[in-house]
C-alpha cells in the first residue's frame, strides 16, 4: 500500500509533501524503524525539486513550506537536519530568485513576467510576501528546537537556517531576543572542541547580521549577557573564532556610535592592542583587529583618548603596511587628532614610499594627501623652501593640495 502511494505522488513532484500529511497508522511502524527513511529521503526529493525549480517558489511557498515548517521538531533528528537543510535552500532560492515573478513560456523555459505584470500581482504572493507571511511560525518552531543542551550539529543547522531568514527578511528576529541572546550565551560559555569551533563561528556570522539587520534599541539590553563571551573569544586560539569575534565588535561599534567607556569597549581596546603587539597574530585576526582600532577612534573616542598611544605605535611597528595606512587614512578623514599624530604619520607614511613596493606606495601617497590636508596651513611668511625640504619626496602631492605654496 505505501509503495502504491509513492509511485502515485512520484507524478506530480510536489504531491511528496503530502507523505509528511499521511496518518501516522499509513506510515511504516516505529518497531520497522523505516519510517524515518521515508520521510529523510523524501525531503531530499524536495530539496531537489527547490534547488532545480526556482520558477516554482511561490509554489512550493504555498504548499510545502507550511508542511516543512510543522515537521521542524521530526523526533528523528537526521530527518529535522534534513528539513532544516531543505528549508535554507529553499531561502538561498529566494534570495536569489525571490524579487523576481517567474513564469514558463510555451517551450518551458524559464522567463521572467514583464514589469507591466509584476506591477499588477498581488505582492502577498511573490515569494519573498509569501515568506513575510510564514516568519513567524518559521522563527517560533525552530527556536523551539534549539537550545544549550542540542547537539552541536543541530545548533549549527539552526543558526545556518536562521542567518539564512535574516538575509532575505531583514529584523524578523526582533521579539525573539532574549530567547536567542540566552541561547548564544549558554552555548559560547562552554569552550570550543574540535568538533564544536565551526558552530561558534556559525553563531558569531549569525550575530555579525543580525546586529546588522535589528535596531539597536532591540539587542541593547540583550549585551549584558553577550558581551562576555564575545570578548573571551577574542582571545581564542582558533583564528577563525576570534576573527569572527573582532568583526562583531567591528559592526557593533558602528552601530551604537557614540559608544561611552564600558566594560566591553574598554576590554576590545586592550585586545585590538594586544594583537597589534604580537609578531605571531594571524593575518585575518590582524586585520580585523586594525578594524575594530579604527572603529574605536571613530566610534568610541572616549575609550581611546588618553591611551598614550600604543596602538598607533604597535600598528606602525608590527602591522601590515597596506592595513596600516588605511587605518590611518580613515582615522585622519573621520577624527580630528593632535597635530603631532599627523607629523608622526606622515614621517612614517615617507618610510612607506621610499621602502614598499609601487602598489604601496600608491596607497601611502593617498593616506599622505590626507595627512597633508589636516594640518595647519602655513603662514604665509614662511619658507616653503625649507618646508619642502623636509618632506621633499612628496613635493607633488604638497603642490597639488596646499594653495599657499
């Protein structure tokens, strides 16, 4: 009788999602322990038919994502896995394709509607408003499903699904905060394994977009807990962590520019700085540590003024030539710093000309021209002569952009 249903469904592709509806007493009994086989290669099917047909979205929308989203919490976690799977791709599909009202011609091709069409079709059933209308029962159930206590696997299928639903429904998360914030926390608490690190990175990509996407008003009060495992990752040994630490932090000074001296802005000062120090920093940790130093100075002055100037002196000493100067480049457009910065800059950016290669140099005259830009302009009485002395290899660029010369 089940194989008779099967080939009946196997006609029409999305019929399958009916085989998630049939009666319990229809399946295959739990003691044959094939029941959970049917149902796992079934959405496998469905996950072909949704990676294949993006002219069918609205469809599948309508009829099978309501029927994916009621199986989130299968007691077979390989089957929840694969539901989950299937339901990202099903968002990756509509990210890409979702904008777009699609149709098949007479030959069966692929085609997109005219604009005069699109304009006259209902929104609500584009796939991204069909989508709109599914957010909350999507969020509600796999929120349901996660928590410190999931497998490892599990949270990071739920955290790739989420990330996924914040790219194509920006801010869809707003009143599920909290639960999401002590999900995080409890699971950063517990050090990353080896089999765990790809989830800590999974969740900090999620963080990065969902601070992106949210208000701040929403996730302030949720940093209290937050932030603390966010800043010990910045000390983890797996670069991958803490550089996904450091670009988090990065976003979230951004956004909550001005950001007053607190305890988290005041320990990512002391992190940014002890990277910089460090010869054996990871590249991409580096990177994005020289970052989050120009986001302080630009978003935070509070924080960093008064510092005596370390991290200017570790960034000259130890850093990227090519990091280096963008930060400064940044800094000097967006801040307005001491005249003996500017000076030490320059002297430091004129090493980079006469050393570094032709695409560094290029870089270096660019950050120079600002530098140049910010300082005081010269009297009149005084000699440019023995002020293009000192600066005498980038005369040019002194030519171009100071009037009184």
């Amino acid at each position: 009788m089940m194989k008779m249903q099967m080939i009946l469904m196997m006609r029409e592709p999305l019929s399958i999602s009916l085989l998630f509806q049939i009666p319990m007493s229809s399946r295959y009994s739990d003691e044959e322990e094939t029941s959970y086989k049917v149902r796992r290669s079934a959405t496998k099917l469905l996950a072909a038919i949704i990676g294949t047909r993006p002219d069918m979205l609205s469809t599948v929308y309508r009829s099978v994502s309501p029927v994916l989203i009621s199986r989130f919490g299968d007691r077979e976690e390989t089957v929840r896995l694969e539901i989950w799977s299937a339901y990202t791709l099903l968002l990756h599909q509509t990210e890409v394709y979702g904008a777009d009202v699609q149709t098949r011609d007479s030959e069966g091709h692929i085609s997109l509607k005219r604009k005069r069409e699109r304009e006259g079709m209902d929104v609500e059933e584009t796939p991204a408003g069909l989508l709109k209308t599914q957010t909350p029962a999507i969020s509600k159930a796999l929120i349901k499903q996660i928590h410190s206590k999931t497998s490892a696997s599990t949270l990071q299928a739920g955290f790739t699904l989420l990330h996924a639903l914040l790219r194509v429904h920006p801010g869809c998360l707003s009143i599920h905060t909290p639960a999401i914030a002590e999900i995080i926390s409890l699971t950063l608490k517990k050090p990353p394994s080896n089999t765990s690190s790809i989830l800590h990175v999974s969740i900090f990509a999620f963080l990065d977009l969902y601070f992106s996407t949210h208000s701040p008003a929403v996730f302030n009060m949720a940093l209290s807990s937050l932030s603390p495992p966010l800043v010990s990752a910045l000390s983890e040994r797996d670069p991958r962590i803490s550089a996904a630490a450091f670009r988090c932090f990065a976003t979230l000074l951004v956004l909550l520019k001005p950001v007053r001296s607190n305890e988290w802005s005041e320990s990512l000062y002391s992190k940014v700085l002890e990277k910089l120090e460090r010869n054996d920093t990871d590249m991409a940790v580096r990177e994005l540590s020289e970052t989050c130093l120009a986001e302080l100075w630009i978003c935070a002055p509070d924080v960093v003024r008064g510092k005596g100037g370390a991290e200017w002196v570790a960034l000259r000493r130890f850093g990227r030539a090519k990091g280096a100067v963008n930060v400064i480049k940044r800094v000097a457009e967006r801040v307005i710093m001491t005249e003996q910065w500017t000076r030490e800059s320059i002297e430091w950016a004129l090493e980079i000309v006469r050393k570094s290669s032709r695409s560094q140099k290029d870089d270096a005259f660019v950050c120079l021209k600002v530098l140049l830009s910010k300082l005081v302009p010269l009297p009149q009485t005084h000699s440019s002569s023995s002020f293009l002395t000192n600066y005498q290899d980038v005369t040019p660029v002194i030519l171009l952009n100071s009037p009184t010369l």
